[in-house]
C-alpha cells in the first residue's frame, strides 16, 4: 500500500513546485518611481476628490466615462490639476 502512493507524492510535489515558479513569475512588478513630490501628489489626490471623481469611482461598477457627468468631473478635476501645478507653493 506504501508504494502506492509513493508515485502520487511525488507527482504532486513536481506539480506542485512547478506551479510555485511560475505563479512568482507572473506576479512580478517592477519598482516605481515617482517623479512627482508628497505635496503635488496631495495637491493632485484633493482636485480629484473636489472634482467628484473619487465618488465615482467608489464600488465594484466601473463608472461610464462616456457619460457627460464623468466627463464634466474629468474636465473639472483636469483644470484644478493644472491650477495646481502651475501654482508656485505658498513658502
């Protein structure tokens, strides 16, 4: 009965360490950097979130971005960007 399963076993472990490497490969992301500084990233988070995008984007339902209220969001939240990147910061 022993021998029986020996076969099984180490089919399985095979298998098993096969799948191991490839799901490592798979999930691999490469670093990011960000060329961006803590406050402009925070400058950018609050014209999304006064924008109305933030709220849009809440729940499992991809929003319809080819509704003209995403869209109004989109250009509302694109401007207070570029405000808010072009605006020198307060010293």
């Amino acid at each position: 009965m022993k021998t029986c399963f020996t076969p099984i076993a180490i089919a399985l472990a095979v298998l098993s360490a096969g799948s191991v490497a490839h799901a490592n490969e798979e999930t691999y992301v490469p670093p990011a950097f960000s060329t961006l500084s803590r406050a402009e990233v925070k400058a950018d988070l609050a014209a999304w979130t006064a924008a109305g995008l933030a709220e849009a984007a809440r729940g499992e339902a991809t929003p319809d971005i080819y509704s003209s209220q995403y869209r109004t969001k989109l250009a509302v939240y694109q401007h207070k960007r570029h405000v808010a990147m072009t605006t020198e910061p307060q010293r």
